[in-house]
C-alpha cells in the first residue's frame, strides 16, 4: 500500500511555513522561510518540504495563517488559532494554553482536555506585543531581529517602553537613546513590553498550566523568560516554535482523510 | 411556500445604503422637513407630530481628519463620523439636529456642534438615568415638552395636539410592533436573510417615514413567512449584541463563516423596537412609560442589571447556538457592561465571541480569523 502524506502551509504575514507528515503524524519534510504572504515564500517552502521529503504529492492539503485565503491549492484552510493548538497539542500533549506571537498578532489559547480550542483571544489591529513590534525595535537598536535575545540577556534592569502603540513605543525608544539609555537595556525592555501585553491577554481567557509558547517570537529566549516572570507560569518552549502552526495543519489535513 | 422574491428587501437595504439620497427622496415625497436624531433614543413622536421627519444619525462608514478638530483618535467612530459628515456638509438637509447626552462624548459634543456647524440648529435633549421613579418620569415629560417647544421655533411649528402626538405613538408603536415580527420571522427561517439584508432592512427605518416603511416591512415579512426555510443545518445561529454590528463587509464575513442572526440585542437594531408602552394615558404619558419599561440597555441606568439575563433568555427563545458581543471601540457604557454580561454568559455555558469594530474599518482579516476561530470552536 503506498504510504500517504499530508501537507499543512502557514502562510504568515512575514513567513511561511509548510510541514509535510507521514500517516504516522512523522514530520517527513519540513521548510520556514522568512517571505509572508504575497511573496515567492509560500510556493518556495512548499518545493523545499517536498524536496526533503522525497516525494512529489500529497493526499490533502490544509493551509492556515494570514495568508490561507488566498492559498487555492488547499482541500481546506483553517484559522492558525486551530492549527496552533493542534500542532501544540501533539507536541506537547498536557499542554492547556498556548501562547502564540507571530508577525503581526499574538494570541493566547485555551486547549480544552480533549484536545479542542476551549477559548482564544488575540491583539487587536495594534502591533504592540508581536514580531512586528520586535522587528521596529531591532532596526532602531540597529541589530539583527536573531541578536535581539542575546542583546537582552546583557541588559540589567531593561528600561520601561510604556507605550501601547508600535509608533509611539519606537519614538519613545528614541528618546531612551538620545537620554543614554544603554541598548541592551532598551532591548530587555522592549521584551518585557511584549511580556505586559500577553499578561494583558492571557487575563481575558486565563492562563492554566502547562503553557506553551508557539510563533516565531518564541525563538527569542528572552521574550520567553520575560513572559515567565510577567505572568508567574513556567513557559514550555516546542523545540520548531515557528512550525507549530503549519504542523498542526498538517494533522488536520490528516484527519480529512479520516 | 416558495422562493423568497427579495425585490422590497432589496429595496429597504438600498435606501439604508444610501442614507442621504433616502433622506432627500424621503423630504422631497412628504414634504416634510427633517430633524437629525443622535443615538442612543429621541423623543420621535414628538417629532413626527409636529409634522418633521426624525432622521436617524449613526455614523457611517465615511473617512476623513475634519473631526479630529474637535475629537481625539480614541473616540466613538459614530461620533467621529457624524462630526466628519458635518463638517462634509452632509446635513445641509437636516432643518435641526437632536444631541442626545447619554455618554461623556455625547455631552461634549453637543458645544462642539454649536461650534463647528453653526448653520444646524442644535437642540440638546437629556434624557433622565433614574426614569422609574415619578420624578423621572415627570422630568423625562418635562424634558420632552421643553425639547417640542424649542422644535417649534427653530423649525416654525405650531405646537402639536394631543391628537397628533397620540396619533404619532400609535403610528410608532404600529412601527415596533412590526419590527419585533419581522426580526422573529427572521429567526424562524435561519439562513433565510443575510447578516446584511437583516440589519439594512431594519437600518432603512432611520431614513424613512415611518408611514412608508412600515407597510413596506409588513409585507417582507409576510414574504418571509411565506417562503421555504433553507437548509440551515451548517449555520451557526447567533444572538448578536452591542451598539451597532457594521459595517457591510463584516457582516458579509458572518455569511461567509457560516453564522446566521436569529436575534439582537443592538442598541442601534433591538432596543428600538422591543418595547412598546401601554395604550393608557396621554401621547407624552406613554412616551414617558415606553422609556421607564424599557431595560438592558447600556444607556439607561439599570439597577438590577437585567441585560445579560435578556441575552441568555433571547438565546433560549432563538434557539441560538452562540452570542456575538460587538464592542463598538471606546465605546464606555457598552465597555461597562461586557464583564458583568461575560461572566453571565460563561455561568449559563454559553460560547461567546467578543469582537471590537470600528463603523471605518476596511480590513476585516483579522475579525474574519476571529469568526473563523469561532466557527471551528463550536
């Protein structure tokens, strides 16, 4: 009997991300590229998954994220807040809220015991609290986004970003510059700027153990860290943050074929 | 039974589509002139006996930075926008404008009115929290009065006789009645309507007079009674609450998602036609005693909090599946509420989706994944 694959594509508003799974749920080929939706990103990571699965089609296909309506190629498309928990869930089967902080939106998830989305709810319009927020911050600081955590770990105390609006926080970092403030200080601030934004989330739908953060913002360990002591929970981290998404859409084209 | 024929449909959701061009065609058919009505509630018999056409003024979907003069961006979009269409020129066709007060941006604007669009005439209306008690109701009747006779002036009226104000009231309730039999014709045949022909039909009323469009809505409703229920069984039923559920293009996404409204509990839809005072006393004394019955709204002080009870009860007598809170954005009475309703809602089991708009908005992506979300939840 030939084998069957099935392939999940995130397709982000600054990446995508296409995880193909064998019927065992085995990921057999996996590729993240930093292009969202619009660009060349989707069509190159789904070669890349295929090319390192070593195969040339797939049973079904489901996509999610930002960009998945526009993404014809699927049997069906999902909301990525049903794609993260599911992908979370597999990976991390207690899991019982997930943290999800992509480009463009964060989110907070409540996993009920069976394994369903019990609860959500996600930033508004606003950047604030995501990896857009983050990304303003590293061209300011004028580091790279994957220098921002390490930048962060040498800071002391982190100075405080209160502003709510990405614009407003950038003029504000500015400002902390211009006054000598040091940047990895300014960096651990802005991390501890997101942490307050979740806090602010997760108190709509709450936060039960265990949490797990998925998002490609969950790759900078200081934001974790500074989720972990805004909200006093410990945080679990799934090793491909970023694919949590695209994997849980790949078990839902799986169960398609259920 | 049948196919439903949505040409009178169709024709309601035009004029509430074009509010202006309604507004005009409505002033040029009658003859009458028309008076601006702020939300949340307006004293429209009244109105209506002196002859006027109430016209309703709840924002739209119009952009621009004139209002940002006098409002700060954190503002009610409805209030932004009727400063906006103001200062546009829009209501070059009102003869006067009623400003209600019941939010702290409401009492503000009123000066701001008197200030930025000289040319309408202003009449300020306050409206009493405490509208159970006899000095409520003798205020609210007073108030009514002093508005009536400043109507008389700056339109050039002569007062209204009990007859007309009573004939006006019954042609209102004639109105309400109707409104409460379409919405539940509505909920009967789930899938029937969309999200967008079951709020512009019932928005049309604003821009019409109230003779014209309650003939009109009687008989799409006979219509609806008398068409074949679609097949609903993969739509969602939902009550849907708050100030306002617009604009068009997020109602389109209801559709999309799979969700149909069975009932409402928006200020701008509902709570204007769900009470309806007794046929006892004079026209003003049963003005005064729709005002003191009618409960679980934002805007008007509610002691024993009774709204989220009556989302709970509409949702047991729709057969709805989930409820919709709209939270019009910085929009403080209805922000006041949601807790008290949210903590109702989870106790009684009911899945419920909060979703902040703007009547501006034109990117619907991230409430189309909240829906979406929704969707796959329940």
């Amino acid at each position: 009997m030939t084998e069957k694959y099935y392939l999940g594509i995130d397709i982000g508003s600054s990446s995508s991300k296409a995880v193909i799974i064998d019927g065992d749920a085995k990921i057999v080929g996996e590729k993240i590229i930093n292009l969202g939706t619009g660009s060349r990103g989707p069509a190159e990571v789904i070669l890349g998954a295929f090319e390192q699965a070593g195969i040339t089609e797939v049973s079904k296909t489901v996509a999610t994220g930002y960009g998945r309506i526009q993404f014809k190629d699927a049997d069906k498309q999902m909301t990525e807040i049903s794609c993260h928990a599911k992908g979370v869930k597999h990976l991390v089967p207690t899991a019982q809220t997930v943290i999800d902080i992509g480009g463009q939106d964060a989110k907070v998830i409540r996993i009920a015991p069976d394994g369903k989305v019990d609860n959500f709810v996600m930033n508004d319009k606003c950047a604030a609290g995501t990896g857009r927020f983050l990304e303003v911050m590293a061209r300011v600081l004028d580091v790279k986004i994957s220098e921002l955590s390490d930048l962060a770990e040498k800071g002391q105390s982190g100075v405080t970003i209160s502003s709510t609006c990405t614009v407003f926080a950038e003029s504000e970092t500015i400002s902390q510059l211009s006054g000598g403030s040091k940047i990895e200080d300014i960096a651990l601030g802005s991390h501890k700027s997101i942490a307050e934004k979740i806090v602010g989330l997760a108190g709509r739908v709450g936060l039960v153990d265990d949490i797990v953060m998925s998002g490609g913002v969950a790759l900078n360990a200081s934001v974790v860290k500074a989720v972990e002591e805004a909200t006093g929970h410990k945080i679990i981290r799934v090793p491909d943050p970023q694919g949590a998404g695209a994997l849980g859409a790949a078990l839902y084209a799986r169960d398609l074929d259920k | 039974m049948g196919e439903l024929n949505k040409n009178n449909i169709n024709e309601l959701v035009a004029i509430a589509q074009n509010p202006k061009e309604s507004v005009a065609k409505a002033i040029n058919d009658t003859g009458k002139k028309a008076v601006g009505c702020f939300p949340i509630y307006t004293p429209d018999e009244a109105i209506y006996a002196l002859g006027l056409l109430p016209v309703g003024m709840w924002g739209g979907p119009v952009k621009g930075n004139l209002a940002d003069k006098y409002l700060q961006t954190f503002c009610c979009s409805i209030m932004k926008a009727n400063t906006e269409q103001a200062l546009l020129g829009d209501y070059d066709l009102l003869s006067a404008v009623l400003v209600t007060s019941f939010c702290d941006t409401l009492k503000c604007i009123i000066e701001d009115w008197k200030v930025a669009v000289p040319y309408l005439h202003i009449v300020p209306i306050v409206y009493p929290q405490n509208r159970k008690t006899p000095s409520g109701r003798a205020y609210l009747k007073a108030e009514i009065e002093r508005v009536s006779a400043q109507l008389e002036q700056v339109v050039g009226r002569k007062p209204y006789t009990e007859a007309d104000l009573s004939a006006a009231v019954d042609l209102y309730d004639e109105y309400r009645a109707a409104s409460q039999d379409f919405v539940k014709a509505v909920s009967e045949k789930p899938g029937l309507l969309t999200a967008s022909e079951r709020h512009n039909v019932i928005k049309a009323a604003y821009f019409m007079d109230k003779a014209d469009y309650t003939p009109k809505l009687k008989a799409i409703t006979e219509e609806i009674k008398k068409a074949d229920a679609p097949d609903a069984k993969n739509l969602t039923k939902v009550v849907v609450s708050g100030i306002i559920n617009e604009p068009d293009g997020l109602l389109d996404i209801f559709d999309e998602t799979g969700f149909t409204i069975v009932g409402d509990d928006l200020a701008q839809e509902t709570r204007q036609f769900r009470t309806i005072a007794p046929k006892v006393g004079t026209g003003i004394e049963r003005m005064v005693e729709r005002i003191a019955l009618q409960d679980g709204c934002a805007f008007l002080y509610d002691d024993k909090k009774l709204r989220g009870q009556m989302i709970i009860d509409l949702v047991k007598k729709t057969g709805a599946d989930a409820v919709f809170f709209n939270q019009l954005k910085f929009c403080d009475p209805e922000e006041f509420d949601w807790p008290i309703i949210k903590k109702e809602l989870e106790a009684a089991k009911i899945p419920t989706l909060y979703i902040e708009t703007e009547q501006q908005m034109d990117s619907f992506e991230q409430t189309r994944t909240r829906l979406q979300a929704f969707a796959e939840i329940i």
